[in-house]
C-alpha cells in the first residue's frame, strides 16, 4: 500500500506564506508544562526535535541556555514519550560532545559554547533522549547556512566532524529521512 507522512509543525519565525496543505500547526512551547505538551502532542507517531534559545542578554545566556536546550528539551522528551510518540529526532550541533573527545579548545567548541554554555545543555538533553527508550536519531549539522544547499551531504559517525557548514533545507531533509529509515535508528548522524 501507499503510506503518507502527516506533518505538524510549530513556527517561531513570522514568515510572509507558508504551504500548510498536509500540515496541522500546534503551538508549542518548551517553557509550558509537560502536561500542555504531551497534549499538543497528542496522535502524533514522530517528532522532530529542532529548537534552540536565542541568544540575547549576555547576562542570561546560561539560564536560557539551560532552560530551553537542556531542562525544556528534556521536557519535551517526557511529553513525547506521554504522548506515545514512538520516534524522535533531535537536532543538536556537531562538537556537542566536545569535552569527551578533546575537542574543548577546538576553535568551532569554544565559539559555539561561549553563547550560554550551549553545547553542555545540549548534550544533557541528547543523553537524556538516549536513555528514553524511545526510537531516536540525533543530528548533529555543522554551522547552518539560509542559503539553498549547494554541493553534497556529507554524512559522519558520531564524534568526528569538527568544522563545517551546511544548508538549512539539508538538515531538514536528513531530519525527515531519519523519521523512516531504519539505518538511522538511535544513531548520531553529523552532517555538513
């Protein structure tokens, strides 16, 4: 038989049109309880997991940081698995495990945690999604680029890439793959 995917989506960025056709939107919010999430999750098969605070005040980078890609991540992780999402993928940043495989003084670590300790929280909420028991896949793209994807996707084992670009639609398209592909189940996928 044919299948289909159903996708539903929450947008932070105000964007001027946006192709709903297929797309149910739900509000979500990593700040809410897991209560309101796991409901806005509710029916839901899959999730992609792609958020990240937005670095503003220097003064509370850390406590973003700490809220939204470490304690609201992890949250989101125990409302999907309320929910009865069986898969999700999460989007995190290569060098996330940097401190574990001596990348800490590499020049991609030290720029990407100076916003707010980052990668430590992501790395958290990464771990905290392994051990879930959930199905998952963690993809962890170099620095991402507006710009449509030019060249090919490199795809590398976890731990291993260092530097890199790639485009955003990139990183979307792998995300969606690894919703289905069994070669992706709980695997770290870096990608440039």
């Amino acid at each position: 038989g044919e299948s289909s995917t159903v996708v539903r989506g929450a947008m932070v960025q105000k964007v001027p049109s946006l192709d709903a056709a297929g797309v149910e939107l739900r509000k979500i919010d990593v700040s809410d309880t897991a209560e309101s999430l796991a409901s806005a999750l509710s029916g839901a098969q899959s999730l992609v997991i792609a958020v990240g605070f937005v670095p503003g005040n220097p003064l509370k980078m850390n406590k973003s940081a700490h809220e939204v890609d470490n304690v609201g991540t992890c949250k989101l992780i125990d409302a999907a698995k309320s929910a009865g999402v069986t898969k999700v993928v999460m989007v995190s940043s290569i060098l996330t495990n940097g401190r574990d495989w001596g990348q800490e003084k590499s020049p991609g670590f030290v720029v990407t945690n100076a916003f707010g300790g980052v990668l430590d929280e992501k790395i958290v909420a990464e771990r905290y999604l392994r051990a879930s028991g959930m199905d998952w896949t963690i993809v962890r793209p170099g620095g991402l680029k507006a710009k449509p994807p030019a060249g090919e996707l490199r795809i590398s084992g976890e731990d291993t890439l260092n530097a890199g670009e790639i485009s955003r639609d990139l990183v979307a398209d792998v995300c969606v793959s690894s919703l289905t592909d069994g070669k992706a189940s709980n695997k770290v996928l870096e990608i440039i």
